[in-house]
C-alpha cells in the first residue's frame, strides 16, 4: 500500500496515545506531506518566521530516485480532460461558513432526479462547497453548498447597494479618524517605547560580542544569544513601521475630499459594470475579471448560513487610499493591464485604520 493509501485509510493511534483517530487524515494534510518531499529526498527544510528565511536540516528518508518518480507522477495528475469547462467564480476566496474553512468551487455536471438517481445536466453550472469533508466537525449552520450564480449575484448586488448610498461610510471614515486623532498623544508614546526597546537590543548586542571576545561566551552561546536578540529586534521594527503608518494619518490633511474622491471613482467603476452588456466570451471574462478586482479589493469576506444568506464584509483601508491619492484607475477597463494590490494591514495591536461594513 503506497502512503497516501495509507494515510486515507487512517485508524492509526494518534501520537503520543493508544487511541486510534476519531477521524480520518484529512485531505489538506495530506497534500502538505507531499508537498515536503523534496526536503525528505534532500535533508534540507526550509522555514520562515517574519520574513525571514531559515534553513534547517533534516534526516533524509527517501532516496532522489523516489523523489524524481514521484515528481513525474505529480505532473501527470495535472493533466485536464478535454471537455473540461471552466466557470468564473467571484467569490472565490473569501466565501465561509461557520465550519471555519474557506469554501472551494466546482463544476457540477450531474444532479439527481426525482428518483435519486445521478443523471447528465443539460448545461453544467458552477457551485460553492464547504470543504469540511469531517461530519463531527460539520457547523450545523453550514448549507454545505450554493450555486456560484446565485451567490456571485446576490454579493454583487449587495456591493452595489452600498456604494449607492456612500454617506454611510464617509461617517464611519470621519469617526475613524477622529479616534486616531484622540489617540495621537498614545501612538508617540508607544513609538517612543519601541525605540527604546531597540536602543536596548542594539546594547545587548554589542554586550554579548564583547563577553564573547573576552571569552566569558562560547562562540555557540554568543551565536545564540545574537539570533534572539536579530528575532526581537524584526518584531520591533515591524511594530514601528506599522505604528508610523498609523500615525500618518493624522498628519495628512484634506483626506475627506481624496477619500469621497475615492468613493465617486468606485461608484462609476460599478456602474459602467451593470450596465455591461458582454456579447462574446471573452467579452464576459472581461467583464468578469473587472467584477473579480472590484470584490479582491473591497470584500474581506462574505460568509453564509444555513439559509443560504450571504453577510458581505466591506474593508476599505484608510490609510491605503490616502496613501495612493484616491486613485482607482485600475478599475477602468482602459487601464486594467496596470491592476494591482491596493491594501496591506496593520496589526490589530494598533488602530487599523480600515472601516468595516456589514451588509
């Protein structure tokens, strides 16, 4: 039996018990264990911890031939048949549900009859799944599955309403602002702590070089102590950064105007968008993929009960939009070959000038 069998075929004990698993392997942990067989051909594992990249070596346990067999094999499962279709999926993503994971999306070719027997569709239609495939872990909130066109609609539709009536978010960006204003005086002073915290770092450093030259350290304890105080000293910095770009927004000025700005070019983007009339395909992927930027830059997520109802959560980034003037050419069909992503996040220990809306 190959290993992927027998991982399916689950059973085992769990580690560290003699009892067996109350579930079977998983299919995501599973694709990740194979993932990583280069590292078990090549004794090499690489990981990264806020950026940064380290190399940590590993006890080969399968030869480089293994590994170039199951390579060649890997590429031949790639392969599509020559019927496949292939459907648009808006949400894509960011759909959830309450069972916690991000649903997928497939091709339906069959349903089931008035007698529950599966038969051929006439025309194949895209649907939204959950991919929880465990039954006790199954939220009995979770429908489970939704056509794509159904929910691709009902989202849109709910975008479109609030961009219609965009005096809402103006009030929740003004009281967003005036917030980072009243905490201004508690932003320098945490910046003023970090920075100490990096005077601070930058002296032990040097300390521990100079034990070290002393001989009071090995060459092993110094090296030690030097990558935790390199680990402490990138958390900081990224804190800082993040903490500068919080603080940047009170110092910017007419933001109201840059940010209705913003908002007027989302309402023409979304508008030219109804009144799309596409006649060839390709014209309808176009369309599609303008659509598909308007939901990466705007949804955070959208989630579904067991009714079926979508909650679209919007998120425009503050910050973000200030920084790139209110520009949203790349919505504009003209200009779409110059698309791009237009936010990042600030960690949640700081306010994160976003402004969420719950539709």
């Amino acid at each position: 039996m190959e290993i992927r069998d027998r991982l399916i075929a689950g059973g085992a004990p769990q580690k560290g018990s003699s009892v067996p698993r109350r579930i079977h392997w998983a299919r995501s942990s599973i694709q990740a264990i194979l993932k990583s067989a280069k590292e078990y051909a090549y004794g090499l594992k690489i990981q990264s911890r806020k950026g940064e990249l380290f190399e940590i070596p590993v006890e080969p346990i399968i030869d480089i031939a293994t590994y170039d067999s199951f390579r060649e094999m890997r590429a031949r499962k790639k392969t599509y048949p020559a019927r496949r279709v292939h459907h648009d999926y808006l949400l894509g993503g960011v759909l959830k549900c309450d069972c916690g994971n991000k649903w997928g999306a497939r091709t339906q070719k069959t349903r089931k009859n008035r007698k529950g027997v599966l038969v051929e569709r006439k025309t194949t239609t895209g649907v939204y799944f959950c991919r929880q495939n465990h039954k006790d872990l199954v939220s009995p909130d979770c429908p489970r599955h939704i056509g794509a066109k159904k929910a691709d609609d009902d989202a849109w539709e709910k975008i479109c309403r609030a961009l219609d009536k965009p005096e809402y978010l103006l009030s929740q960006a003004m009281d967003l602002v005036d917030q980072l204003r009243a905490n201004a005086s508690n932003l320098h002073e945490e910046r003023d702590r970090i920075e100490k915290q990096l005077q601070r770092i930058n002296h032990n450093r040097q300390w521990v070089i100079t034990q070290a030259r002393e001989g009071r350290f090995t060459n092993n304890d110094m090296e030690q102590q030097l990558a935790t105080l390199t680990l402490q000293e990138i958390s900081y910095k990224r804190d800082l950064s993040a903490l500068g770009q919080t603080i940047n927004i009170n110092a910017l000025n007419n933001w109201e105007e840059k940010f209705e700005e913003y908002l007027a070019d989302l309402q023409v983007g979304v508008v030219e968008l109804k009144e799309a009339a596409p006649q060839t395909e390709e014209e309808r992927h176009r369309v599609f993929l303008l659509k598909k930027k308007v939901i990466d830059t705007l949804v955070e997520e959208v989630t579904i009960n067991r009714n079926r109802e979508l909650n679209v959560v919007i998120r425009l980034d503050l910050q973000k939009i200030l920084d790139q003037d209110a520009g949203l050419e790349n919505l504009s069909p003209a200009a779409y070959s110059r698309r791009g992503e237009i936010y990042t996040r600030i960690p949640d220990m700081y306010p994160a000038g976003q402004i969420r809306l719950r539709l």
